[in-house]
C-alpha cells in the first residue's frame, strides 16, 4: 500500500510538471499568434517605447523562451525577483508573477479568492452526494416505480438545464419574488457561519442540482448491477437482514464508481466553478479566469489554470489512494 | 447406500401437506412452482417439482443447464421472495416441520445460513472480492450467534482448519482473490457450514473449478457431511458425480422432473430417455474410448414455450414410437416403488431399450 502510493505521488509530481510546460508553452504561443506583444500588455496602451522595454526587461520577456521557463519554474519553487535596476521586486515562492493589468500578486489573489470557490464547491458536493446518491439508491431499490420514474425525470431536467437558466430563476424566485434568501454573495465562514451560509444556498442548490443529476443516473445503474452480483445473493443466502445487503454489501461496491467520479469533479470544481459564480457574480478563481481570460491578462490565465491543475491531480491522487483502500485488489496493481 | 422407504414419497399433483410426524424426512417439497414475469412472456423454471428428503441423507438433482436446478435450490431458500423480485412461488416447502412457503420472509431470514446453507458454482464472484475471508464468514456467523467478533474470529479459523485450508490462522485475513479456486471454494464451503446447517444445498459446487481439484471438493463435501450430519442437495449436470455421492437422484428436465429415485437405481437402470442421453454424453472412468461419447442432440427447451406434450419429444429418438402420444400429452411421473418415471413408452419397453441398445454401448 505504501509503495502503491509512492507511485501515485512521483505520478502526480510529473503530471504536473508536464501541465506548467503545456500551459507555459500556450503562455507563449498565444501573443505570438495573436500578434500582441506581452509587454505592452504589462504597460497597458502606451507608446513609450522605454517603458515597454523597461517592462519586457523586468518581467525577463526578453531572454529566450527557455530560460523563461527555468525562470518560471523556479520562481514556482524557491520565489524569484524581477529586476530592472532600481526598481526591484520580490516575488516569495510559489510565484506566479503579476498580473499584467492590475499588477497584484497572482498568487496573493488566488489564495484570497480559493475559500469563496472552495466554500461554493464544497457546500454543493455535500448537498449533491446526499442528493445524488440518495436518489439513486432509491430510485435502484423501486425501479420501474413512480418514484424512479420521478427521480429520472429530475435527473434528466438536472443534466440538461443550463446552470445559468436554473441559477437565475431560482434566484429570481427565491430571492426577488418570496424573499426568502437574501442574494447570493460571500462572507467568510469565521465571520459569521450563518451570513456565509445564507449567502451560499442559493449556488450551492443550483450547482447541486447539475450535479446530482448525474449522480443519481450513476448510482442507480451501478446500483441496479450491484444487486445482479452474486455475491449479493451469498448475502442473503447467509441470512444477512436486507438493510445490511444493501447497506453494506451492495453500497460499497455502488460507491467505489461514484468516488472516482465524485473526486475528479470536485477537484475540478476547486479550479474554479466558472458559470456558478459568473450567474451569482461571486468573486473565486473561475470569475478570475473569466476576466483574465477576457482581458487577456496572462499570469493570471497562466496561474488560474496551474492552480486548477494542481487540483486535479491532488484528486487524483486522492482518488487512487482511496481505490486502493476499497478495493484490495487494486493494491496489487 | 441405502434409501429409506419413508423418505420418498410419489410426488402428486396435489399438495400432500407435511409428512407425518415422527417421520425422518427433513425436508419435503410439495407440487413446486417457480415462474418469472418477464418481458418476453411467463418463464416457468420450476413446473411441479416434488420430493423428499430425509436428515443426514443426499440427494442429487441433474440435468442440463438451464432446466431450472438453480431456481428451485435459490427457491427453498426463499430467495426469490422479497420487495422487486419478479417471481411468484406455489407450492409446498416443507423444513424440519415448517412450511416455508407461508412463512413470513423474516422467520425464513433467519433460517437461512442457520438451518439451511448453499454454496455457489463460482466462488470468485460469489464472495464480495472487498473483504476478506474472515470477515465474510464470522459475518455469517455473528448474524445467527450473539458472539463477540473475537469468539466469531476464532470460529471462522477453526471452519477454515477443518475444510483443509493451511495455516488458517494466517490465511484468514486475506481476501478472496489471494485465494486459489478450489482454495475459495473450500472457504465458501467453511462459510456455509459455520453456523451448523441441517440442509445444505450445493449448486454445482465443482464446475468452475480445475478437473484436479473438483474430486477433493467432492470428498471434501461429502466428508463433511458425515462429520455434521447434515442433509445435502447436490445439483449437477455430470450423473457421475452424484451416482456415488447421492442416496436418490432427481433428473429434471425444462423444470420437470422426468425421472426420480434410489441412485443405484437411476445410474445402472435408467428408464427415461433423457436419462439415457445424460448418461451416454458422460465420460466415464471405465470408458477411455472418448469418441463414443453421444452429446444429446438439440438444445435445452425455452421455458417460456415448452414443447407441448413431453418437453423433451423434439430431441428424443422414440418420440411417437407405436403411437404413444408424445407430442400431445404430458406424461405423468409414475412407476413402481420408488422408480419413478415420466414417459409414456411402457416400463417393459424402456427396460427392454436400456438393456438391447444403451447399456452396450456405454
Ligand atoms: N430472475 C429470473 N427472471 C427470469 N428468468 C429467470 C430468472 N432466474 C432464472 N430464470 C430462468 O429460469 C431458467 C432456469 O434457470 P436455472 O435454474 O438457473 O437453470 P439451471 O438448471 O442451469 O440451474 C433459465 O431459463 C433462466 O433464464
Ligand atoms: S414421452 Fe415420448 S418423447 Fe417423451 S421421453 Fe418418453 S418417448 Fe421420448
Ligand atoms: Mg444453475
């Protein structure tokens, strides 16, 4: 089991590793291609050209593309300075430089904008887990029924409405006709759990919903050939009461599908919940990359998508650590 | 082997309610039916099924796959009951002087794994490959003895001392897959037997397994069962299995039951032309010319649409042979004593058949 996870762990480091050279490569790629010059950026519109050259000096845009990215990584490591002269800069490790157009710390700024993403997938994973899965197992155990037919019916609203139709009008029920919830927004947790709460319902519900859609139709199908198994009928053959069938035998072979899919999702989701928090305009990594994105603003692209990236492979990891837990045999492998 | 003249009793049509007490028959079954609704139509796996069986004693039940063995086995155990499941039982079940039919499902819950047990053909996918041996068994264990998980734990080693595993004390901590196949299924075998089962059913307990190992387990079985005294159902499609473990053999056929009686009996004096067909595809020990080898042709009938009259006149060579009605009547399980038949060529005939061209070439 140790091993299994060493092995995990040199995988992920090396995924990693591959993404912030994709990633650096695209840095790279996209003003040459769109034929904007990354200094003017940092500069903004202006024509002085000893600006523009102090700036290309001091962000290091003029060395080769290689030594840029030895630069980049290490900076990713140990912090590095940007240096032209007098005015010199310190960036503390992981450094993922200054965003070209409000020269914040990218790194500073993503670590500040993490908790309302983190608060936003996380409170939407519980209720969607609970949501999805208690659905499907129920919808499972009375297939064919009215019940299953009215979780599947959901299920299928669930996939196919866009977030941005079902976000605005359960806000513009709940929210501007009842009154019930005051409109979405974040304050911290520690602040006052039940504001942060309040505030969040409303995304996090929508989210869930997309979300649990799927979970249920996963669940249900695993589920429905869970029970086909054989060992399920040893199960009962030895006397177990149907509540432990179900409740052990079967659902731990339902949940190691839904584990998998479950971690890549919210691993992704800490990444930035795009859509989410562009319809309830709350300020986290995916309104972040929206508003790099759309203003070109490249260390922030640049660091938005290490950021997503590195949570991706942390639930991998997790992921395949907790496989090899559920199911013995894969420590083998 | 000897057969009780008690235990036996000719199956009828009607229901014989249970047997007299005071009698040794453990376990009675009544006119069984088994049907499945599905979406093709009305599956009847089990079509009127009865027979007995005493304490201690064995019983064989053969035929090709898919004749209904394993529903009726899954139906004693009250398997196909419950919330969902698309199967309607009739009948007569009759254990230890309970008519399990009746029973409410819980009273039946608890019988299973207590009074009677099964184990499965394959043993890999019967066993949840995420916990270990150990776990499974003292489960099965703790759900019918109120015993703290250590004195369970130290059961289930000793179960798996007594079916042959080595080291056990070691072995019982891994999983199913660390298990080699015959090794698996001397585990299930521990597992079914832990609670002491008065019945055990053991449905094609050697197919998926080695031809090397399956000998050990049949020794294993019927070892255990004269240590336990327990009554055991073994179903099979090989009649050469059972000709030596069984006391009676039950020969069925598209969910009937075409031919019943003493094992001896059934295996030197078949009468039914089926019989005649599992026989002559059988390998034997004293045939070693492989080639003479017969596969019964055709395929096993759909239990949705049977044949009309004998399920088995599309396959059988002597179907309308003198005008008997095969195609037509059903024929009734009949015969003398305790040799029971369904087949309308008379008893002379058949005997005569047997000895003139089967037996010879055999
Ligand atoms: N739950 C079920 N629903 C529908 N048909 C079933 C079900 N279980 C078994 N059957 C059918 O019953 C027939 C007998 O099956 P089975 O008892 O498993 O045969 P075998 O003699 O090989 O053990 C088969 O045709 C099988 O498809
Ligand atoms: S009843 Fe007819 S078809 Fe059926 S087994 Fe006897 S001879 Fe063959
Ligand atoms: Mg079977």
């Amino acid at each position: 089991m140790f091993r299994y996870i060493i092995r995990r762990l040199i995988a992920g480091v090396i995924t990693l590793l591959v993404v912030t050279l994709v990633t650096f490569g695209i840095f790279f790629m996209v003003p040459k291609l769109t034929g904007t010059d990354p200094a003017l950026l940092y500069t903004g519109k202006q024509t002085d050209k000893v600006a523009i050259e102090g700036a290309r000096k001091k962000m290091g845009l003029d060395k080769p593309v290689i030594e840029q990215y030895g630069l980049f990584v290490k900076g990713l490591v140990v912090g590095r300075d940007y240096d032209d002269g007098p005015d010199k800069t310190h960036c503390p490790a992981p450094c993922f430089g200054y965003s070209f157009k409000n020269q914040f710390n990218v790194w500073q700024r993503m670590l500040s904008d993490l908790p309302v993403t983190a608060s936003l997938a996380v409170g939407a994973a519980v209720i969607w887990l609970i949501l999805g899965v208690g659905a499907g197992i129920i919808s499972a155990l009375r297939k064919g029924r009215a019940i299953d037919r009215a979780v599947m019916t959901g299920a299928l609203a669930g996939v196919s409405l866009p977030i941005y139709f079902t976000g605005l009008l359960s806000a513009s029920i709940f929210v501007y006709t009842l009154n019930w919830l005051p409109s979405p927004g974040y304050s911290p947790f520690l602040q006052n759990p039940l504001t942060w709460a309040q505030g969040l319902i409303l995304p996090w519900i929508t989210l869930a919903f997309l979300f649990a859609a799927t979970y249920a139709r996963l669940t249900r199908a695993t589920m429905l050939e869970t029970l086909s198994e054989d060992y399920i009928r040893t199960a009962r053959a030895k006397g177990l009461r149907e509540r432990t069938v179900i409740g052990k035998h079967a659902l731990r072979s339902t949940l190691t599908p839904i584990t998998t899919v479950f971690g890549l999702d919210l691993g992704a989701l800490l990444g930035g919940a795009v859509l989410t928090e562009t319809v309830f305009n709350l300020n986290g990594l995916g309104k972040d990359a929206v508003l790099a994105i759309s203003t070109s603003d490249l260390p922030v692209i640049l660091g938005v998508t290490m950021f997503a990236a590195f949570f991706i492979v942390l639930a991998n990891l997790i992921v395949d650590v907790l496989y090899g837990v559920i199911d013995p045999r894969v420590r083998l492998a | 082997m000897t057969t009780d003249n008690t235990v036996r009793t000719s199956p009828g049509p009607t229901l014989a309610g249970p047997p007299p007490p005071g009698s040794d028959v453990f376990l009675r079954i009544n006119d069984l039916r088994i049907q499945f609704k599905t979406d093709d139509g009305i599956v009847k796996a089990v079509d009127g099924l009865s027979f007995g069986l005493g304490r201690g004693k064995t019983l064989g039940i053969v035929g090709e796959s898919g004749s209904g063995k394993s529903v009726t086995s899954l139906g004693i155990l009250g398997l196909h009951r419950g919330r969902g499941r698309n199967a309607d039982v009739t009948g007569e079940i009759w254990l230890d002087g309970e008519e399990l039919i009746s029973t409410p499902q819980e009273r039946v819950r608890q019988l299973r794994g207590q009074k009677m047990a099964m184990i499965f053909q394959d043993p890999l996918t019967s066993m949840h490959p995420y916990y270990s041996i150990g776990t499974q068994i003292v489960e099965a264990y703790r759900v019918h003895n109120a015993v703290s998980k250590k004195v369970a734990r130290r059961r289930a080693i000793e179960m798996l001392g007594r079916v042959g595993i080595p080291r056990p004390e070691r072995r019982v901590d891994d999983y199913p897959h660390e298990f080699s196949g015959g090794m698996r299924q001397r585990a299930m075998i521990a597992m079914a037997l832990v609670c002491n089962p008065e019945l055990l059913i053991a449905d094609e307990p050697t197919t998926a397994l080695d031809v090397t190992v399956q000998a050990q387990i049949l020794d294993l079985i019927r070892d255990l069962q004269g240590e336990f005294g327990s009554a055991v159902i073994i179903i099979t499609h090989d009649l050469g299995v059972v000709a030596e473990l069984a006391d009676d053999i039950l020969v069925m056929y598209g969910g009937k039951c075409v031919e019943y009686g003493p094992a001896d009996e059934l295996f030197w004096r078949p009468e039914h032309p089926y019989t005649w067909g599992l026989l002559s595809s059988m390998p034997r020990v004293d045939r070693d010319v492989r080639d003479r080898l017969v596969p019964i042709k055709g395929s096993p009938p759909s239990l949705i649409n049977l044949p009309r009259g004998c399920a088995f006149h599309p396959r059988c060579p002597y179907s309308e042979r003198d005008g008997i009605p095969c195609r037509s009547v059903v024929p009734e399980l009949a015969g003398e004593q305790q040799h029971l038949v369904a087949c309308h060529l008379p008893a002379a005939q058949r005997r005569r058949i047997f000895s003139d061209d089967i037996a010879p070439a055999l």
